[in-house]
C-alpha cells in the first residue's frame, strides 16, 4: 500500500494524500514537460500506425522504400519510357555512325553526290536566300552554314553531336525536350539533304518516332525516372498507331501489289532477291515449298490480322500483339540485311508493355523509386505539370490531324507506300516489298590498264563492293543494323539504267583517279597501290544461289552468275569530264 500524509485545507478539514496522488501533483514547468513527452510519444505511435497501414497497401514512405505491387504497375509505363529511350538512343547511334563513317562520300564536296550542289539548286528553284523561307522547303540547319565552303565539316559535326546524344540516351535511358528535339533536327537536317542516300522508308520512320519520343520525356529533367512526370498514355497510344499502321500498310501493299503474295509464292524469290541477303538468307532460299507458303500466309497475319490486337483493352491482348510484332522483325532481321528498318519497327511495339510486364528486367531500387513518384504525383499539381498536360494534348491532336491523309492513302485503292504529306514527315505512310523481284541481277564494275578496251587481249579486273553480291565465292555479309548505303542504292541501279543514275558515272570516274575517300566504300580495288585504271565498264549479270550439294556448293561457291549484257559501256577520265562538269560536280584529279 502506498503511504499517507494527513493535511489540513484551508477550511481545516483533514485532507489525506497518497504519494502516488502527490507525485501527479507536478509543477507547472514539470506538467508542460510531461505533456510534451506524451504527445511525441503518441505522435510516433499515430505515425507508426499510419505507416504500417501505408505498406499494407503498397505505398511507401521516404526512408523506408517498398516496391509497389504488381497490380500497381499494371498500366503504368515508367519502366517501359526508360527501354523505349534506351532502345530510341541505339537506333540514333546506327544511323548517326552509318552518316560519320559514309556522308563525306556520299554528300560532300567531293561526294557522289554532292549535297551542296543539291542545296544551290534547291535554292535557285525556290526563288529565295532566306534560310528561314527555304526551312518550308526542306527542313535542314545546313541553310544556316557556309554549306559551299565548309560542307564536310558541318557533316561530321552534325553526325558526330548526333552520336554523342544517342550514346547518353542508350547508356542512362534518359533524355528531355530538349535534347531529343536537338537529336530529331539533326537526322531531319541530314535527311533533308541526303537525295538519293535517304530516299528510303525508314528514314521516314526514324523521323516520326523520334518525334513521339520527344514529347515521351519530361521537359527539362534527365532523370530515368523524374519525380511528377509519369509517362503519357496518349504517347504511348501514339507508339502503337504507329507499330498499326507500319504492319497494315505493309500487309495492303502486298495484297494490292505482286500476285505473288495472293498466289503464296513470293518467298520462292524474296530470300535469293532482297536486296543485300544474309549467310542465312542462303538456307531459307532453300527451304520445301511448303515451308514458303506458310511463311507468305504468316506475313498476311501478321502484318493485317495480328495488328487488331494492339488496340484491345484487354493487357494480355495487346501485350500478345506486341510480342507478335517483336518475334516478326526478329526474323525478319534474321533472315536478311535490311539496315535498321526491322530494329526500328521493334521500337513502338515496345510500348505495348507495362511496368508489371518489364519489372524483371530492373533491379528494386527502380521499382522503390516508382513508387516514390507515384506518392509525389498524388500531390496536387504543380504549374510544370499543367503545362505538360496541355502540351500533351496539344500532342495528341496533332497526331490525329496529322493522320487522316495517311488514313486516307491506306484505304484507297491507289496506296502509295513510305510517303510524307508535309516536309516535317511527323506522321508517314509505311510498306515494304510491294512487288517481289523474280530474278537478281547486279552491277558489277571493272578496270583494265589496256589503251584498247575493245580488244580480247584487254585484261579487266573487278572492282568488290562491302557486301553486295559480286565474287561467287565470297560469303554473303552479316552486317545489321549497320547499313551501306552505296551497296543498297547499287541494287535499285540493276533494275534501271545509268542514264537513270547518273552518281554511277560519278562513280565510274572516281575508280578512274583511285579516289581514296571512294575507295573506303567498297571493299577491294583491283588498282589499290598501282597506276589507277585507263577504262571502266560496268557489266550486267544474273545471279543466283547455287544449290546445297551442287557441284558449285562443293567447290565452295554461294553464287552462280550469267552475264546479261554491258551496263556501262568502257569509258575513259577525259571521256567523263565533261559530263561532270554539266552536273556541277568537280572533276577528280588523276593520281
């Protein structure tokens, strides 16, 4: 029991106090303390409460990180940005480092064909020396440049600010406004002034979607994962408008294009007459008919029927449309050297994935840090993001204005493939192999040192090209995503003639001086190291695969070949200069 102390008040009653009552009987200054202690204590406790019940539903507090559950990362696409950025940023990084190693060549002053000559007459046609009126015309940075005297510098430094930016994209998975919209003017710039080079359908293609990626990263930040800016799903609808249309234009082209694809045969020929086959290109030539024709009915689902799936609302839907359209270009790019086109078309169905789908890929530091950015985008909205919401809507309007004259091309019956309707190429119309060449044939260049061309005795020797078809002997090239654009352009050339090429007299005259920036084009002159040719001539042959255990097989050949005709009849240096000259190009210099 506890101890007793009798008192008397002030009325002289007796008034008995237990220790225990006394020791309750605090001073002011004790009292404030106390109730000070027990309100933190009670404070921790609220807290602790709270937390506890926060992680039981998946959230998290700072300090005290817990990834969020998969349901939470179902249609959410901040894992799927970081890939999409990664992904955008290697395929920059090809197509920057095919311009280095390629542009001078092909672009510059000096070049096959030579961009500034193009730009000159781009411009007297115009009617203007404004760079910012001649921008309508073709968009390029090159109008702001000294483009006739400093031509091949700028294309370098273009290429190589081009490489650098790729390389920070793909090694942190980050980027903002601003340098994704630096990264889409210089490859629009280098477009823009490509001619023939870049006359292609992905070049197109690398355009739009970089455009969709800019407007995928924040403003200003370079973070893989900035606070308050998750990603926008009319961006990523915009990607899978893109992966759709790319698929539907190639599967209507087909079907309105070759009776080949109608009658299941055009892979009999597509494998041995694409432009630049592979090793592997060699054995699927040879596969059983049957085989051939299942393959032409797999494209038709693919590219017109498996692309529905994209827009499902179901997840697993379009996530199986997705992985549809991956596995399609991978063998794709298996099967053949196609540049980058099928590492490109890889990129939109990327976005056909949420977070729960791509979290084994990350460690949980990233899934920690999502879950942050989902607790800071609860709070209310700040100013940046408000912007953001009207620009991303401001986004998603152009995209749909944008697209009903491509809506319109795909459903006419005079579709027209790989075309812009404005000189920004926002939004294009895509297809591919329309029409399937039946038999190949090649351009093959030779030189001889005799002074009579047209006598028996003349002893001609063949110029090698980096992977065009060319020796019987020589093993076809494995070389994507890298591209060549010499070798492609060299196919197309074998379909026509040189009066329709006239960068192949060009050509002609630059094996005439040995040309050294042309020589790292190809892959063997027969002149290297010697006096440089006195003739060129062009010949036309027919090429095909030889068959596995022929005789040619045996003796280690992967080509049999017949020779058509001439291409280009001999022509001498001093017979081309003047055709050079007409063309505005400079005359090469014999060594």
């Amino acid at each position: 029991m506890s101890e007793s102390t009798a008192v008397k008040n002030r009325s002289g009653r007796l008034v008995i106090h237990s220790h225990d009552e006394k020791s309750k009987r605090k001073k002011p200054e004790e009292t404030e303390v106390t109730s000070n202690a027990l309100g933190d204590s009670q404070k921790q406790k609220m807290k602790e409460k709270n937390g506890s019940d926060s992680r039981e539903k998946g959230h998290i507090e700072e300090g005290n990180l817990q990834a969020p559950s998969t349901d939470e990362l179902k249609e959410s696409f901040w894992l799927t940005r970081i890939i999409i950025v990664r992904y955008m940023g290697f395929i920059y990084f090809v197509a920057f480092l095919v311009s280095l190693h390629q542009n001078k060549q092909l672009l510059g002053r000096r070049g096959l064909l030579p961009a500034n000559v193009y730009l000159s007459r781009l411009k007297e046609h115009i009617g203007t020396h404004n760079p910012w009126s001649l921008l309508s015309a073709a968009p390029t940075v090159f109008w702001f440049v000294d483009y006739e005297r400093d031509l091949d510098f700028w294309l370098d430094a273009v290429a190589w600010s081009g490489v650098v930016i790729a390389s920070f994209m793909l090694l942190s998975g980050a980027g903002n406004w601003s340098l994704l919209l630096l990264e889409w003017i210089l490859y629009h710039s280098l477009v823009n002034i490509g001619q023939r080079w870049f006359s292609f359908g992905w070049e197109n293609q690398v355009l739009e979607t970089g455009f969709l990626t800019i407007f995928l990263c924040p403003m200003f930040s370079l973070s893989e994962l900035p606070k308050a800016t998750p990603t926008c799903k009319i961006n990523i609808f915009a990607y899978r408008w893109l992966i759709f249309r790319i698929m539907i234009g190639a599967g209507l082209i087909k079907i309105r294009g070759d009776k080949c694809w109608r009658d299941l045969t055009c892979m009999n020929y597509h494998y041995e007459t694409q432009p630049v086959p592979n090793p592997i290109s060699y054995f699927l030539h040879q596969s059983p008919q049957a085989m051939h024709k299942f393959e032409v009915l797999s494209n038709h689902f693919i590219e017109l029927v498996a692309p529905v799936l994209l827009f499902f609302p179901h997840r697993g839907l379009c996530m199986l449309g997705g992985a549809l359209q991956i596995f399609f270009q991978a063998v794709l790019i298996v099967s053949g050297n196609l540049s980058f086109l099928n590492w490109l078309t890889i990129l939109p169905s990327l976005a056909c994935f949420d977070d729960a789908s791509l979290a084994w890929m990350f460690p949980g530091s990233k899934l920690k840090a999502i879950a942050l950015n989902r607790e800071v985008k609860s709070r209310p909205a700040s100013t940046s993001a408000s912007i953001r919401k009207v620009f991303n809507i401001s986004f998603g309007l152009l995209i749909a204005y944008l697209s009903f004259p491509v809506i319109q091309n795909l459903i006419s019956s005079r579709q027209i493939m790989n075309t812009s309707f404005s000189s920004l190429k926002i939004v294009n119309t895509y297809g591919a192999f329309g029409s399937i060449t039946k038999r190949r044939t090649e351009v093959v260049f030779k030189g001889t040192n005799s002074s009579t061309p047209e006598s028996p005795l003349a002893v001609w020797e063949e110029y090698e090209f980096k992977c065009k078809p060319g020796d019987v002997h020589r093993r076809p090239c494995l070389i994507s995503p890298y591209h060549y654009r010499l070798d492609w352009l060299m196919w197309f050339a074998a379909f026509q003639n040189y009066q329709n090429n006239p960068w192949l007299v060009h050509l002609a005259a630059k094996f005439l001086v040995n040309d050294e920036e042309t020589e790292s084009l190809i892959a063997h002159n027969p002149f290297h190291s010697r006096s440089p040719p006195k003739f060129i001539r062009a010949d036309h042959y027919k090429y095909s695969f030889s068959e596995i255990g022929s005789a040619e097989a045996k003796n280690g050949q992967w080509w049999k070949r017949k020779l058509v005709g001439e291409y280009l009849p001999p022509v001498s240096l001093d017979m081309l200069r003047q055709v050079i000259v007409n063309m505005g190009w400079t005359a090469p210099d014999a060594s």
